[in-house]
C-alpha cells in the first residue's frame, strides 16, 4: 500500500478529524516511519487534489476524509433551477446534494485561513437576533461615518477597560487570556482603522495603541479623516441599476503570473545528474494576461500575453529587468534570500499596472482591425490596486529598484486614469477585485452595534468578536437576509471607502509631514494632497538612513494622488447558495475626483459594476482555480473576464518556463561539448 493509500485509510478509519501530528503517531505504530513534514506535505497534496478537507481547529490543522469519492464541486445554474421547480421529494433528495457539496467547496476555499466556527455563529447568534423585529434593516440604515466613529470609540474604550482588569486580577488563567484578548482587539482596531484610511503607525498621529493605554490623540483629524474617505448614506444601500448604454460594452480582466526557474535543476537535467543542486538563485519570469470579453458574449474576445518568448531577442538584459519581465540569479544575489519574493513582486506588480496601461491602446494585433474602436469601459485587475510591496521602507529597501519601477508604473496608471475620466463621466473604470479580503470590518460594526442595542450579552459578542468572519462571506449573508425580508429589493450595495495612499506609508514622513503643518485639521488634510510636501519629507527621510541617492519623486507623487475606492455589491442571480466569498471592488480614483466630487466619481462607479452584475448574470461566477494542471471551483465570485486572464496566464507561465529550461539547457549542452 502507498503512503497516500495509508493516509487516507487511517483518515477513513478514525471517524474524526486528525491532525498532522496524530497520522504521523498512527503511521508510526503500524511500522511506517515518516517525518511530520513529509507527513504533512502528503495531506496538503491530498487536500489540494480534493480527496480530503483541510480546516482549523482552534490553532491546529486538522484533516478529514470526504464522504464521496469524487471530488467537490458547485452546483450549476441549471441544476438549481431544477432544485427550486422539482416537487417536495425531488427537493429534498437534491437540496442535501447541493448543499453538501457546497459546504465541501466552501471549506475548502477558506480553510487555510479561518477557522470554521462562523456558520454555527452565523446560524445560532447572529441571523435570529438580526431576523427579529428586522433589525438587520436598523443596521443597514445606520449613517456609515456616526457608527464608524462610535465604534472606534467603543474598541479603545474596551481596549483600556481590558488593561484595567488585567492589572486587578491576579489569577493566572484569567491573566492569561485578558492578555489574549488585548493582542486580538489590538489587531482588530489597527485592521478597523486601516479600513477606513486612518494610519495607526506611527502612534501620536491619530490613534494610539500602547500596552498600557489607547487613545484616540487627534479626534478632529480622525472626523476630518472620516469625511474624506467615506462615501454614502447608509452602511448597506438598495440600488435600481440601470443598463448600461454602451455599445460594445467590452470589460478586460488582468491576471498576472510568475514562474521560477532554478539553474541547478537544469544543470541536473542537461548532466544527467540524479541530484541537481539548488545553491544558486532563480531565475523568476513574470508576464501577465489581458483577457478582452464583450459583456453578453460567451467567448472572450482575445487574450493579450504580449511579450511571449518570440518577442525576447528584440529585449535587452537591462530593458527585461527594468520592465519587470525577468530577474535573474545576478540581480538576486544582490539582495538577502528573504527578499527574492518580495522583489518578484513587487516587479509582478509592474508587469501588471502596464498591461493594464496597455489597454487604452491595444497593438492592432490584438483586436484586429477594429483596435482603435475598441475602448474598454472596464479594466480588472485580480488583486488589489495599491502596490503590494507598498511601505516607505521597501522602498528604501535591497529591492529598491523593483519597488520603484512599480511605483512608476503605478503613476503611469494614475496619469491615463485623468486623462480618460472626469469626476462626474468616467470612461473607462480601472478596477481591482479583491478575492479574498482578509478584512473583518463589518463583523465589527455589526457586534458593536448590536451589543449597544442589547442584541447580545456579553459572552456572545466575544464570541463572535473572536470568531474569524471575513468581510466578504458575512456581507453575503446579510445581503440574502436582507432580500429575504424585501424581496423587492433589486441590489444591494455597501458604503465606500475612498482609501488614500497616504494612509498606508507609515514610519517617520507621515508623522514629520502631519508636524511640519502650521495651522489646524484643514491644513493638514491639504498637506496630505501636497507632493512637494511629501518629496521634502521623505528626502529628509532617507537622509537619515543613508539612502540620499534614491529619487523619491515617483513616491511622493503615489503619497499625494494614490486613491482608491471601493465597496462591496450584491449578486441577486447566486442567492441559491449558502456560502460564498463576495469580492471587494476597488476603483482608481482620478486625482481631479477629490472631496465631494469624489462622491459623485465613485457613486457612478459602484451603479456602472452593480449594472454588469444585474443584467449580464453571466458576468459574476465562481473562481477557477487551477492546481497541479487540474481545475478547481472555488467559493470566491469573481468576473468572467478575471477568470479568463487567470487561466491564460497560468498556460502562459507554463510557455515561459520551459522556454527557458529550453534555453538554459541548450546552452550548457553546448558547453558540455565542447572540446578543449
């Protein structure tokens, strides 16, 4: 019998979940000697092939065997139709169908990084006490900048009541677990305040947080803060969508990939050696896919993954490393081995950002003849906007110079954003889709409002304070709860967050820039906007880290202009289903959009994409997620077009890979045989 057989025996047979530790135990006792890393490394390929369920149990990882052989899958369209048309006995017999292959699907999306006690929550505290005397509508109704502020107000207040018990109790396991509660609700008000574009780090700006005291140190800046970054009336508002006049209406979706190539295992394939080595540093290729989708079509339109391996005998070494293409083991070697991936992706990052450029002004290979004519009115970019390796440090970084190409790219993205979009008529929306945000903003909105309107005693709203529930499977349940109770309601959209740049550059600059304002709240919300501002403190800046050579124009500028908005929306034609992912949409904001034109830019935005969704039900699907060259329906709604370029970059980096394995192995074949 084969390790894996082995494996899924025991799981077959124990009847509970079993961590990695327990299968290792168990192999050992029947004469199997593994390590608990081979252990494990074999139940997350086993897990990733779909023959077994990953989840969290408290802080272990547990695994457990699925009920059917085959692997789990989400039901069609069709197949629930025929669920809500079939009689009673049919119904029955399918709704346990689907609904266990949903949970299968459901968990397994988010396993890796939830714990799964937030259905039974869900199910037990939270629906019944927001079902009753529709106090779900209450909440959704609640003005997003008062509550906000009140709540933020509530999780200091907490904060310092918990430092207070804490030094009063002497027992240890009370002691024990106030000071857990203190690191949880320290992470909570960081991500909370983060959310809505309040900088938490450095402290003394706005919000302090010390293992003695929290505080809120500038409450006018925090309100003045509030204004700028939030936008709408309600926390969830209903929509009438109106349908999109534009003809075509074409939407391109962005996905990038990377692939590493090591040296040593082509010098073990081209030598014929049994044991290649893995000293040296990778090469890393990065390309990315622009899918190009008429909204209404089943077929994409064409897939752009210019430059393809053809095209790099027209690129130089220096013009391959400076557009983000390619990083060799040369410029690897310059920087520690925990910097390579955070260099790759930051240049991922640029890969990206130009694509996207890109699409304004396709080559007529492309779209053919009819290139020109063709403007997107939606370009999506999978992942977020904002540049991943985005602090004042990495800038200053070993990897400064990927860092900054990203940024420069970035600008470049913002430019062509003005040009193409006024604040009150946007033409073409650059957007980003977040999968799966990590946030748990609206879990606590929701717990502290409902506490304060005595939905919950107090060992309830720890518990769901606690309880890991992100942003996007909550607002699901409380958008099909809400049309439940109104089933007119055609969508359903949040507030939006219009999040500078600014708010994310922590360290030394932002405090030295917010200090160096003579006069009050006005001034400094207008030195934010500053770019000289900016350029002359962040010079001063890394002056003092002995970087005085660096050029920080390109990071003054995406300090001054960077913004994006972005919300949540409904998905009326998915309210079959019980568990799902919803996106986080992102839009950039044109820095012509700014204060209450703001309003009007990013309110346009949210109706232009709650349109796609509502009267295009093919435009929103489930994610496809391919693992080992094998496809995998996930819990996370994205685009179609997302979905496409995702695909396609995935052959794409496959093409990439071998290319240069190909090369790299011709090459030394041909060194290998020479004579001297």
């Amino acid at each position: 019998m084969s390790a894996e057989s082995s494996i899924l025996e025991i799981l077959k047979k124990s009847g509970r979940p079993l961590s990695a530790k327990e299968v290792q135990q168990i192999l050992k006792r029947t004469g199997q000697e593994f390590t608990y890393y081979w252990v494990k490394l074999n139940l997350d390929k086993l897990a990733s092939q779909g023959l077994i369920v990953k989840f969290r149990k408290g802080r272990t990882t547990r695994y457990a065997v699925l009920k059917s052989d085959s692997a789990p899958r989400f039901v069609t369209l069709d197949e629930f139709i025929k669920y809500t048309t079939s009689d009673l006995v049919e119904r029955e017999a399918l709704g346990k169908e689907l609904s266990e292959a949903e949970q299968k699907i459901f968990e397994r999306t988010v396993s890796e990084w939830l714990e799964l006690d937030l259905i039974k929550i869900w199910n037990d505290v939270l629906k019944p006490r927001l079902t009753d005397n529709d106090n779900i509508l209450k909440f959704a109704s609640q003005d997003p900048m008062s509550l906000i502020f009140q709540t933020l107000k509530e999780l200091i207040n907490l904060y310092n009541n918990l430092i207070l018990r804490f030094r009063n109790t002497y027992d240890l396991r009370a002691r024990t677990e106030i000071w857990k509660r203190l690191e949880d609700l320290e992470r909570i008000i960081r991500e909370f305040a983060s959310y809505v574009g309040i900088p938490t780090v450095p402290s003394d700006i706005t919000i302090s947080i010390k293992k003695d005291k929290a505080q809120i140190v500038d409450e006018a800046l925090v309100r003045a803060l509030l204004k700028e970054n939030i936008s709408g009336n309600q926390i969830i508002e209903p929509l009438i969508p109106k349908e999109l006049r534009i003809n075509p209406l074409i939407s391109v979706g962005i996905d990038g990939t990377r692939f590493e190539v090591h040296a040593g295992r082509v010098l073990g394939r081209a030598a014929w050696l049994l044991h290649p080595t893995m000293a040296t540093a990778p090469v890393i290729i990065n390309a990315a896919v622009a899918s190009w989708l008429e909204v209404g079509e089943e077929e994409p339109l064409c897939h752009d993954p210019r430059p393809t391996p053809e095209d790099w005998a027209d690129y130089t070494h220096y013009k391959a490393i400076s557009d983000g293409l390619i990083l060799t083991p040369r410029e690897l070697s310059k920087y520690p081995e925990s910097i390579w991936k955070r260099a790759a992706e930051a240049a991922m990052n640029a890969v990206e950002y130009r694509k996207a450029r890109e699409t304004i002004k396709p080559p007529p290979g492309v779209l053919g003849r009819l290139s020109s004519a063709r403007l997107p009115s939606f370009v999506i970019l999978d992942g977020r906007l904002f540049p991943y390796e985005h602090y004042v440090d990495d800038y200053l970084h070993y990897h400064h110079e990927q860092v900054k190409i990203a940024i420069q790219e970035f600008n470049e993205l913002l430019a062509v954003n003005d040009a193409y979009n006024s604040p009150y008529n946007p033409t073409i929306l650059f957007c980003g889709l977040v999968k799966r945000s990590h946030y748990e903003f609206f879990k606590v909105l929701l717990v502290f409002w409902m506490q304060k309107e005595g939905l919950l005693n107090d060992e309830e709203f720890w518990k769901v304070l606690s309880c890991r529930i992100p942003d996007g499977w909550l607002l699901w349940k409380i958008f099909s709860l809400i049309s439940e109770i109104r089933p007119g309601v055609q969508m359903l959209v949040t507030f939006r967050v219009r999040k500078p740049f600014a708010s994310m550059v922590q360290g030394d600059p932002l405090k030295d820039l917010l200090d160096s304002v003579e006069g009050g709240t006005e001034e400094k919300i207008m030195a934010l906007k500053d770019q000289e501002r900016w350029k002359e403190q962040l010079e001063k800046y890394a002056q003092k880290n002995n970087r005085p050579m660096i050029d920080m124009t390109p990071y003054s500028v995406i300090c001054a202009k960077g913004r994006v908005a972005y919300f949540f929306c409904d998905v009326p034609h998915l309210r079959g289903y019980e568990n799902i992912l919803l996106p986080r949409f992102e839009v950039l904001l044109p820095y012509s959009a700014q204060s209450q034109t703001a309003d009007a830019f990013d309110k346009i935005a949210a109706e232009k994409i709650a349109a796609l969704i509502y009267f295009h039900k093919n435009w929103a699907v489930f994610h496809k997620l391919y693992l080992q060259r094998e496809i995998h329906e996930t819990a996370m709604v994205v685009t179609r077009e997302v979905n496409s370029s995702h695909e396609y970059a995935n052959k794409l980096g496959r093409v990439y890979q071998m290319a240069v394995i190909g090369l790299l192995e011709k090459a030394l074949i041909n060194l290998l045989s020479r004579r001297p």
